[in-house]
C-alpha cells in the first residue's frame, strides 16, 4: 500500500520494501496485534475524541537499534514535562482519519516539533487507535524506519524541552524498567532512560511492542517509581 504527500515535501510511502531484518518481529507485531493487546482504553464508539497521530521511529545508532522519543515543554496544558513520541493532532490539510491523515500528521508534527527531515522516513506500519482519557486524544500510532537519518533537536522551547533517542537495548534491559503508580491508582509500566521517565501512554505502547516483537526480557513489575522520582 502507499500514500502519497502531495506537499513541496514530496511524496510519503507506508511501504516495508528494504526495511532492515531486526525490524522485521516489528513488522509482524503491526499486522497481527489488537487493539485490546495494546491497551484497555480504546476510542470511544461514538466516535468523540480529537483525532491525532504519533511516529514511533526506530533508527540505527552508535548503540544498535533505538527510538526517537521527545520531553513536552512543562509549560503544555497537557502531558507537561512528559516523555512522549513527536506528534499531535490532525489538521484539515492532513485529510481523514480514514485515508492517510495519520501519517500526513505523523510526520508533520515530528518535523514540527524534532526538526527532522520527513523525506529520511519510511513510514511500515499503523497500530490500532488507542485513547488517552485524560486529554481525550484518539491516537493513532505510525510505525517508522529512520532510513536517512537526518539532525533533530528542539525547534520550539514552547513545546519541547529536549529530543533524544534511547537504543532499545536500554528499554529491553530489566534494570531500566518498573511500574508507576498515578494518583488515580493506575499502575503501568514505565522506563528509566536518558535522564527521563517515559511512562503513560508512551511507555505503554514501549511496553507493548517490546512484547510482542519477542524482545521482553523478564523484569521486576513490583519494583515501583514515583512520577515524581526526581524530587
């Protein structure tokens, strides 16, 4: 299947033509998950909630394979301070939820908000929608390969605080990871990386892929962190 971008950037393809091997579990898990096996909140029927796309873009560093992942500027009305994928809601000139809007605002808001070059992007994969009730955001997951990697960093101070990637290596090592605990009791997985506590919805998704990619390894679920563990 490919979408085109009819923009002065050029096209955008969702194509797995060329993708490296290790992404390939990755591949698998996109085409055979469900909704329910990446979370419980899923979008409302009737149809509420402000559309939106996030990348999940993997890329190949000094230390292996490794996401792309960005802190919110803690001066946001929602998810301040938190790590988070490049992303955001859908504008009219992205199209429709239904075609390729998504992907039109995947990687548009990524541009926005990290300052990489949209055309070093292979875009592979779309994961269900999942909902974030606290926000009310239907978010829709893109799956991305950094093909040409290009040179990324905060582009508003109003928005983001810092880009970063983490190698997954990191992710997948049981020392880096625990559970949160929200005030509302919620317990979810979470990450200590890169200076950085990824949990919510990102590290849920993390959590997810890590899991059905085969790349788990076991970890101790009852050794829990404070959102507020820097304090």
């Amino acid at each position: 299947m490919t979408y085109t971008h009819d923009t002065h950037r050029g096209p955008v393809t969702l194509s797995k033509e060329g993708l490296p091997g290790w992404l390939d579990p990755v591949v698998r898990a996109a085409e055979t998950v469900e909704p329910l096996q990446l979370s419980r909140f899923l979008p409302p029927e009737n149809g509420s909630g402000r559309q939106s796309a996030v990348l999940i873009l993997f890329g190949e560093g000094e230390h292996g394979p490794e996401l792309l992942l960005m802190e919110r500027a803690g001066s946001l009305r929602s998810h301040a301070g938190q790590p988070s994928f490049p992303g955001g809601a859908l504008d009219p000139e992205d199209g429709d939820v239904r075609g390729d809007g998504p992907l039109r605002a995947a990687l548009r808001e990524a541009e926005e908000e990290t300052g990489l070059d949209p055309l070093g992007v292979q875009l592979f994969g779309v994961l269900p929608a999942l909902y974030i009730p606290v926000s009310g955001f239907v978010v829709t997951p893109v799956l991305g390969w950094w093909r040409e990697p290009s040179p990324v960093g905060v582009v508003d101070p109003n928005e983001t605080a810092r880009v970063f990637t983490v190698p997954v290596a990191d992710l997948t090592d049981p020392a880096n990871r625990a559970t949160t605990v929200h005030p509302s009791g919620h317990r979810g997985p979470a990450f200590l990386v890169e200076s950085a506590l990824v949990w919510g919805f990102t590290a849920g998704v993390i959590d997810r892929l890590l899991h059905y990619a085969g790349w788990e390894r076991p970890w101790n679920r009852e050794n829990e962190v404070p959102l507020d563990w820097r304090s």
